[in-house]
C-alpha cells in the first residue's frame, strides 16, 4: 500500500509539472474597427472628422445633403401642430350634442316629427363621425412627423464608440451608396492575438497569464490573463486563436504592432491509465526492498 500511495503521488507530481515555457507571435489590434456607412443614398454636405482624430460615442462624423428632408419635417410639423380642422369638428359635434340633448324630451314623446327627430339623430352622429375622423387625421400626421424627423436623421452619420478614425473614404460633394464612409477604431482596451497550434488546444484556460512582450522600443512587458479561446479551429492553418485584453486608457500603446507572448503548459500530455500505474509500481519494486521481506528475515 505504501508503495502505491508512493507511486500516485510521483506520477502525478511528474504530470502536473508545468512545461518549459512556450513562445508564440502576436499582434495587438482594435477592440473593435467598425467600417461605418449609411443606410440611404446621399451627397456629402459636411464633413466633421479626418484620419488621426479622436471622436466620442455619439458625436458627428459625416452629414449628407438634408435640405429635402428638412423641408418635409417643416411641412409635417405644421400639418401635425394644426388644430383649425379639429377644432370646428369638436364645436360642430358640441352643438349636435346639445341640439339633440334640448329635444330628447321632444323626440320620446313624439311631439315633433319622425322625420325631424331622424334629422337630428343623423346629425349628431355624422358630427361624432366627423370628429373621430379628425382626430384620426391628427394622429397620422404626427406619424408623419416622427417619420419625417427619422428620415432626417438618417443624413446624419454618428460615431458609435469612442475611438479614432483611422480612414476617410469620402469628401464633400461624393455620392456615397452601401459602401463605407469612415472607420473608425476603438483602442481602449487593445485585444492582444495568437495562433497556437491545434495540438497544443486544451492545454491553456482562460485566465491563465502570459508574458507580453512588445517590439516597439520603450514599452515595458505585461502578463495579462486570456481571456477568450475560440472553440473554432482553422482548418488550414490547423490553428486556434487566443485573445487578451489589455487597458490602454493612456493610448501609448498603439494598435497594430507586433508581440509575442510566453505561455506555460500544466496539462499533462501523457494520460494516467492502469498502464503507467503498473510501469511506475515495477520500476518502485526493483529500487525499494520489500518490507514484508526484510521484516521476515528479522
């Protein structure tokens, strides 16, 4: 028993120890690089941004020619705010409502007649009709307002992130389409990327620390954590990528350069079955004495 106790803990010293440290190149990117585009067709009236400048989430980039749809939101908010047609069909219906309230008595006891007290229901209801209808219209043509305003806004391409813009595709007067207007990368934080090959899969987890080393002078080494692995190898290069994040709320650290990062195996590679058990328990036998022997001889 003390030989298999012995034995156990050998082997899973010997598996469990990490191996040398490996080395492995990589490149440090954007967290994000966005093409930006617009979703209507337009001519370019203002540009607000260039190659190299800094913009936050929100602010204006590139705004297209609006004059139309500046005019239709003019338009339809003076159609929306209108209250002329509404408001002669509510006195309209105000005053059916008090013509037929003044002859109800009349009407239920038959002192005028049917054809006059019909003229009068008809009235009412055709002004109640009438009144609906107009509030109807109200609604739509504040629909057609906000639709108006949405349209506008569609002349209008914003930033999504903070970041930098790392390209310019069009300038003032260009017709842009579906195809990119700006670009715009986002650097705080910085994704630092490998390949590692697929047989090496398994053996690192997120979390684990690596040793960053840049190749820009002057930028000190970091360990940071992984913090993604992706379950999709590439067939081609038979490779899987990994990806740690790196705080560069400062930007000294630009994106693009190149790294290489020193990663530390702890998995073992051989498994532990009944076979390495039974290679360990014959090596122990020929190097230890058997104790049950020794304490027969005594």
């Amino acid at each position: 028993m003390y030989k298999v106790t012995l034995a156990m803990s050998l082997l899973s010293t010997l598996l469990a120890m990490p191996v040398a440290a490996q080395s492995f190149p990589c490149q440090v990117k954007p967290s994000e690089l966005l093409e930006l585009a617009s979703p209507v067709v337009g001519v370019v009236a203002e540009v607000h941004a260039n190659r190299g400048q800094w913009v936050k989430q929100g602010e204006l980039l590139v705004k297209l020619d609006d004059r139309v749809e500046r005019a239709r939101v003019v338009y339809s908010n003076s159609r929306a705010s209108s209250k002329g047609s509404l408001s002669a069909r509510k006195a309209k219906y105000d005053f059916e409502h008090r013509q037929i309230e003044r002859n109800k008595e009349v009407m239920a006891q038959n002192i005028i007649s049917a054809q006059a007290a019909d003229e009068i229901r008809t009235s009412y209801m055709i002004a109640k009709m009438e009144l609906q209808e107009a509030k109807e219209q109200q609604a739509v043509f504040k629909d057609e307002l906000a639709m108006a305003k949405a349209e506008l806004a569609l002349k209008k391409i914003h930033s999504p992130i903070d970041g930098v813009v790392v390209e310019r595709f069009v300038g003032l007067g260009e017709q842009v389409r579906d195809e990119p207007i700006i670009k715009v990368a986002k650097i705080d934080p910085l994704y630092i990327e490998a390949s590692l090959p697929v047989e090496q899969y398994g053996q690192f987890q997120t979390g684990d620390n690596a040793l960053v080393t840049f190749t820009m002078p002057g930028l000190e080494s970091k360990q940071l954590p992984i913090t993604l692995i992706d379950p999709v190898a590439d067939p081609r290069s038979h490779t899987f990528n990994i990806r740690l994040e790196l705080a560069n709320a400062n930007y000294q650290i630009p994106a693009g350069i190149k790294c290489s990062l020193e990663l530390t195996s702890v998995v073992p590679k051989v498994p532990v079955g009944d076979a390495s058990l039974s290679t360990a328990l014959a090596d122990l036998d020929a190097l230890m004495p058997d104790t049950q022997s020794t304490k027969d001889k005594n």
